[in-house]
C-alpha cells in the first residue's frame, strides 16, 4: 500500500496549527478506573475548540489551501461542520454546513453558532456529503471533506504526536473510527512504531472491518446511538491507505456499551461524552480490548457534542 | 502570624497521597478563551475523584489519623461529603455525613451512591455542622472538618505543588474562598514564592473580605448561587491563618458573572462546572481581576458537581 502521510506531514502540520488549536492533556483517571491491569490513560481531546478532534484536520486542511471567495463548505454528522464553521469563522469567510437528520440538535444549533449556513439534509452522512457535493459545484467553495484528504489526516495525526510527547511510552492507541480520519491519522504517525493502533467501531456502524475483510473499502449499513459521528458507510480511500499500511487491528462495541461508557464517564470523571467519543474506552470496559498486564493504553476520547440530558437523564 | 503549615508539611502529604487522587492537567484554552493580555490558564481540578478538590484534604487527613471503629462523619455543602464518603469507602469503613438544605439533589445522591448515611438538615452549611458536632460526640466517628485543619490544608496545598511543577512560572493563583480550605493550602505552598494568591468570593458570601476588613475571623450572611460550596459564615481559623501570613489578596464576583463564567466554559470548552467551581474563572471573565500583559494566570476549576441542566437548560 502506498503511503502518502509521512511523519514528516504531520510534524509540518503540527507546526503549521500550533497555539491556534488546544494541546489536550493526557489524564490518568487512576488504577480502578478502567478495570484493567494495564495501564490506560485517556487522552481528552473532547476539550479541543468546537469539542472534537476535527478542529486540527479542519484547520491544517484550509490553512494549506487557497480559500476562495465563497469560503468553506463541508458536509458531517455534526462534528467537523462545527470545526469548518468554526475555522471560517477564525480566517473571517462564510460557511455552507451539511448534516444529516440524524444529527443532534445539539450539533446544528452550535453549528450555527459559529455563524455557519446550515442546511439538514437526508437521513445519513453519506447523504448529506451527495447534497453538498452538489451545492460546491454552483458555489466554488473550498469542499473540506471530513475525513478522506491525506491534509486532514495530518492534522489528526498531530494527536499522535502529543500522544508520542506525553507518555514515557505507549504501546496501544484505542480510537474510535467513523470514515477513519482520526485512526488514519494516528497510524500515519505511529506506521515505523512499536505502538499499536486499534480501531474500534459500533457493531452497528462497522466499515473499517468490513473493509479488512474485503481487502478493500466496501459499503456496509449504518445505525446505532453513535451513527452521527460514526455513521460513514464507507472507510475513506486516504484513510484506507494509512490504515492499510500500518495492519491496523479493530474491534466491535455494542450500543449498549457506550451508553455504559458515557454514564461511567459522567458518574467518575464528571465529563459530558458523546457516543461516539466514549466507544474506545467502552472497547475496555466491555472486554472487546483486553489490555495485557503492565500495557500502556491511550484512549482517545475524541467528542463531547451532545445533550447532557441523554447521559445524565 | 504563626505558619502552621509548611511546604514540607505538603511535601509529605503529596507523598501520601500520591497514585490515590488524580493529578489533574493544567489546560490552555487559547489565547481568545479569556479576552486578557494576560498568559491565563486552567487547572483542571473538577477531574479529581469526586468531582472536587475536597478529595485530597479528606484523603490525606484520614491517612494521617487514627480512623475509630464508628468510621468517618463529616458536615459539607455537598463536595466535601462525596470525598469523604468516597475516602471511607477507600478505606473500607463507614461514613455518616451532614448537608444543608441548600445542597443540590446532585450531590446528596452522589453522597449516598458512594455509601454513606446522609442526614439533611439545616440552612446552610453551619446548621449541618452543629448537627454533625452533635452525633459525633455520641459516635466517636472521626470529624474530618471540610476546611479548618492544618491537615486538610496541607492536602489542598498539593495542587500548589502540582501548578508549580507544570507551569514554567506563575505570577498568581485565582482561587475561589468558601471557608479557606483550598486557598490556604494554596497560600501555604506559595508563601515564601513571589506567586500571589488571589482569592475569590462571591459578592453574597464574603467571609474572608470581611476577615480582612476586621483583622481576624468575623461572622457574615451567605446567600447566592454557589452558596452550596462557598458559603461557609466564618473564614476558618487553620486558613486565616496561612492567608493572612500570605497576605493573600480578594476580590469578589456576582451570581451573574458566575453564572456566565458556567455558560461560557460549557460552550467553550465542554465542561460542566458547578457555580464554586468557575467563580475564579469568573473574576477574569467580569474584570473583577484583570491580569497585566503577560502576566501568567492559574485559574483554579475546582468543582463539577452540579445538574447540566442548570447550565444547558
């Protein structure tokens, strides 16, 4: 498989987004937080500008393009819309956001928050992507698509690289993945590593799998409490490729499993997880990772955007 | 004023404590998250075990006494009540615990969920202290008082420890006052560093204001938001003592400015903080304390537990 996101990217797009994104802290939450007899840490990138990871491809992605006039437009499941409104609203041009209906209110509203035209459209990701595709085409705004660009996976990627700073040294990186732009990203950063990524996905929502058995990216059905971050149908071609190369393992989550996920969280850490952000560390406490003795784990948890209520409710 | 807290006295209680409560990060949220000149950053305490800081005190003052048969007992607004409850439950031993009226639903389920006995009684905090001093003397339980001790300030103090470790330099701590528990500790690691300690009170229950304007210890009304964690009627004795050796400055902020200081770390950074917990924030944010140019600024987050709806609704 051909690598076309070297350390190097990732390193220049570290630099590139420096002060203007959130270092995120790396916390160990202690030795019965995570069940385990390895050593499990998470890194909170929840607390990034806009509340997910897609803040760093969103911005290393326009801050390496000529943004035209009619500025930036993206369709997402929530997350990265608020990143590319936010990034618009950062470099002072206009927005155009397409998200499913299976979108929180929570995500749209702070969607156009950010000062973002929002327009919700067809019942999946994948259908909000065809309507954006199609508006980009009259418009000529800069398309940031949310995962499948090898500049948005470098910007990912400088998680890695925070990772790689922090700890003494990390065997494993559990990461949830919806089109793969995160995972893609940290396994860019870590291909020529001893650390291991491991993907995980809902059972419900399960195209990076689907793909390891394929050989290939393919289509599958998705569903589930986390389908608004994670419901891609489909691996992206960039991230396939980094994915690929690095022999990234995955592993399945149950819905019922981040739901535990998201209400350990609140009830031990005080923090508001989303679905999709509390399924790597649901891939621990439900046994679909089981951390070897004395393994150091970094959990990426990767959003916060939702209502409290669906947690604390 | 005589120092009857010493770093080393810190030092030691850091030591005791250590891998038993969290070390929660510092975060920079970015040079527009504080509208100030200023370097302004946050250390992340509402991640601790319990949501607050009162972990550390009551851990370490139980660890440094003899624990009777009868277990612990306490009186708290409601924080201090979850870390001791959650301390006896560490060690394995009862807990009874007092809070006012005023305490949110929030915290007195979190008390019981933890395992204690939990009576409500009274007002506000010094109702549920008497009623406390009273059951104590039939039970012989260990009183671990939320603030007035040299032992739960030394444990406070280690998050001092901790600020000077991560931080290159700090000019000044801004830390919200209830009875001075947090402060003090902060006071006594500082004392002989040129790192000020600035104290934060709300406008409705400003005891220690009022302590400085007498030169000692006075009584005064509480009332307002955050009553449930600073509204505490008397500056502690231990405290008033490492605060004005300190020479620690206040400066206090309305229910309204807390309230937005709440709003704003939630939409801003996805963290829900109860009304104590973002009254330093509070100070930056309303102008209350305005920091020089450049000058380096820990803000204390020091308390989670609260209903997101309250913020979000």
């Amino acid at each position: 498989m051909e690598r076309t996101v070297e350390r190097a990217h990732i390193v220049a797009a570290a630099q590139l987004i420096e002060g203007r994104v959130r270092r995120t802290p790396i916390v160990d939450f202690g030795p019965g937080f995570f069940d385990s007899s390895g050593h499990v840490v998470c890194k909170l990138e929840l607390l990034q500008h806009t509340g997910s990871f897609k803040a760093r491809g969103a911005l290393h992605r326009a801050l390496t393009s000529d943004v035209p006039a009619a500025g930036l437009i993206a369709a997402s499941g929530g997350n990265h819309g608020m990143a590319v409104a936010w990034v618009a609203a950062e470099l002072g041009v206009a927005s155009e956001i397409f998200v499913p209906e299976v979108s929180p209110v929570a995500k749209v509203d702070k969607i156009r928050r950010f000062g973002a035209t929002v327009h919700v459209t067809g019942a999946f990701y994948d259908d909000a992507r065809a309507a954006c595709v199609a508006r980009q085409s009259e418009t000529g705004a800069l398309d940031i698509h949310p995962y499948d660009h090898d500049g948005t996976v470098a910007g990912a990627g400088t998680i890695g690289a925070e990772i790689e700073a922090d700890l003494d040294a990390v065997d494993t990186v559990l990461v949830a993945l919806g089109g793969g732009g995160l995972s893609s990203g940290l396994a860019a950063w870590f291909a020529d590593r001893p650390t291991r990524v491991v993907v995980v996905e809902p059972e419900t929502s399960r195209c990076y799998a689907a793909a390891v058995e394929a050989g290939r990216p393919v289509e599958v059905d998705v569903a589930g409490v986390a389908a608004d971050s994670l419901g891609a149908r489909q691996v992206g071609d960039a991230n396939w490729r980094a994915l690929a190369d690095a022999g990234a393992a995955s592993v399945t989550v149950s819905d019922g499993a981040i739901r535990d996920a998201q209400r350990r969280f609140w009830a031990e850490t005080q923090l508001i997880v989303e679905p999709g952000g509390a399924a790597a560390a649901a891939a621990v406490w439900s046994g679909a990772y089981r951390p070897a003795d004395g393994e150091t784990v970094a959990v990426v948890v990767c959003g916060a955007n939702c209502d409290p209520a669906s947690i604390t409710g």
